[in-house]
C-alpha cells in the first residue's frame, strides 16, 4: 500500500460526536486550549464486538466481517467464481433467488399443517412482504431494509392497526362494510387511520419500514385480515423472521453483507477501550462504521466530483466544530504526516 494511500485511511474518520460514542471529545477554543464535552452516551454497551468470537463461517452470516475488510468482499469457497462476473449480475441473481425463496417459506409454513393454518386460519401471505422482499433482497444497503427496521416496524403496524380496528369491528356490521357495496365512512376512516397513526409510530420508534404501511391497512381492510383479531400478530411476527432468516444466509453467500447494522447505524455498543486489552474492542468498532459508509454511500466529509470522496481529518473536525476555520490545509496535512 502507498504511503499516500495509508495517510488518507489513517485520517478517516467519523464525525467527531458519532464516532466516540460517550466518551469526552475534546473541542479547542479559539486561544488553542482543548475543554471537553461529554457526548450523549448508549445505554447499551459490550466490551467487544462479539460476533468475532464465532466460527468464521457462521459469523459471516450474521453480517460480520473482520476489520479491515471492505467491499466487495470474498465470496464463500464454493462461489469464488462470481468474483469473475460484474457485481450488477450477482445482484440481479441473489435478488431473485431471495425474493423468490423468502415467499416461498412464508407460503409454505403457513399452508402446511401448523397453527397458523389449522387454528389461526391465516391467508397464504400477507402481501406487505412481497413489497418487503424488494428491500431486502433488492436493495439491501438501504437504512429501512435493517433488520430493526423491518422486524419491528411491520410489527407496530400490525399493532396499531389492530388496536384500531378492534374499536371499529364493535359495529357488528362493520365486516359487511368491507366488502363494499354500499358507502359507509368507518371503512375508509379506519383504513387512513391505522395506517396514518402506524407511519407515526414507526417514526417515533425509528423504525419506519415503508411495506409496514401497508400491514396497518391491511389490519383495517382485508376482511380476512380483520377477522383474524389479535392472531395477526403472531403471523405478521412468524413471517418477518422466516424472511429474515432467509435474508441473512442468501445476501451474506456472495460479496455482498447484510445486515449492515443490526439496530442503528450511529450506535456505538462497543465501548472505549480502557486499556491495551481493550484496544481490539474500538478497531472492530471503527470497521464496522467504515464499511457501512461504504455500502451506503454516505459521504462524512464532502463529494469534490462524483464518485471522489474527501473525509475529515480529526483536526478538521474539531476546528469545524468549535467554529475555527482559520486552519490551513497545509498545517493539517503537515500533522498528518508526522503522525
């Protein structure tokens, strides 16, 4: 690697307040003395990131990958060859296949001799997760296909929409309402309010999942849906994990990751390393936020020309926060150097 090429990955980084987490961050004053600040710490913490202390075949697919990987990454043995192809084909693929197979177990389980059929008597599918497989297999990288996103947020739907609804259904002739053949207001009021009122709850949770708009309506629309009550959520929870089990083995077989966050992409769980021991903690840490920005394309410095990408040193981030724009590039660029 070119000395060039180590001094841009060494002044990488995050910005100064995501990237610490909760430790003090030093900010210089205008006089050169440093005071710190005490970010908005995580409740939740680990020592360490531990997914590295799995088999390295099975913590690949919970989207782990060693520090210091970036993407595209090696494919498992058996598939080598599609380092051999354009990326573009391998994702047309996996997209299929995934889609294809995540319907396809939700189908299967829930018409086969379970509780879901026998019992609860659920539809074949709901349709929100046809909706949901084009994120998840389709375009994997984006924010709202993460696993707490998607789990969670068609869950709040299916609760706030049944809430609702079961206020509505205490009109015995609500039912015959949905199937529309004569106007009556509780339908469409109830179908704007179950999914309006799941948009907001998934908001306020952070965890909005667009095809969970429809799993609100569906609770307040689809008779079949309406009749199953309080037994839409077992099935809305039971499909959401069979697609995302699936998820995680087609989308981590190739040179693509998923997830690329498990709750949020800004959380540190890993803490500041207090001593050498330690030290190993921040590196898997750090890693892991490099990549995300990577698979997400975005850009934490600023985009000079399309596809060039200019981070922040850490000197730049301070003197940007504290307001200080006298310094000059070549002084940074200087201090980077001897460090």
């Amino acid at each position: 690697m070119s000395d060039s090429r180590k001094l841009s990955f060494s002044t990488r980084v995050m910005p100064v307040v995501a990237m610490l987490g909760d430790q003090a961050v030093p900010r210089p004053d205008r006089d050169g003395s440093a005071k710190s600040e005490q970010a908005k710490p995580y409740r939740l913490k680990f020592r360490e990131d531990y997914r590295a202390r799995l088999p390295a075949d099975i913590a690949r697919f919970t989207g782990y990958r060693p520090p210091g990987g970036e993407p595209p990454y090696d494919p498992i043995p058996p598939l080598r060859w599609l380092n051999h192809i354009p990326m573009k084909y391998e994702v047309w693929f996996t997209a299929w296949a995934g889609a294809f197979g995540g319907i396809l177990l939700i189908e299967a389980i829930m018409s086969t001799s379970t509780a879901f059929r026998d019992i609860y008597h659920t539809p074949t599918i709901i349709t929100s997760f046809g909706a949901s497989a084009v994120l998840l297999f389709g375009v994997i990288e984006s924010p709202v296909a993460q696993p707490r996103n998607f789990v969670l947020g068609h869950f709040i739907s299916a609760l706030v929409g049944t809430c609702i609804t079961r206020l509505f259904v205490l009109d015995p002739n609500y039912q015959g309402f949905l199937a529309n053949t004569s106007f009556h207001p509780s339908t469409f009021v109830n179908g704007g309010l179950s999914m309006a009122t799941s948009l907001l709850a998934m908001l306020m949770t952070g965890t909005a999942h667009p095809p969970a708009g429809a799993t609100g309506l569906n609770a307040a629309v689809e008779s079949q849906v309406v009749t199953l009550s309080w037994r839409y959520l077992p099935t809305i929870l039971a499909s959401s994990l069979i697609m995302l089990g699936w998820a995680l083995i087609i989308n981590n077989l190739g040179r693509r990751r998923y997830p690329l966050h498990w709750w949020c992409a800004e959380a540190v769980f890993v803490r500041e390393p207090k001593n050498s021991d330690d030290a190993a903690s921040l590196a898997v840490e750090d890693g892991e936020k490099r990549r995300e920005e990577m698979e997400e394309g975005t850009l934490v410095g600023e985009t000079l020309e399309p596809g060039e990408l200019r981070r922040e040193s850490r000197m730049e981030a301070e003197a940007r926060l504290s307001g200080d724009e006298a310094v000059e590039p070549t002084a940074l660029q200087s201090t980077a150097e001897r460090r």
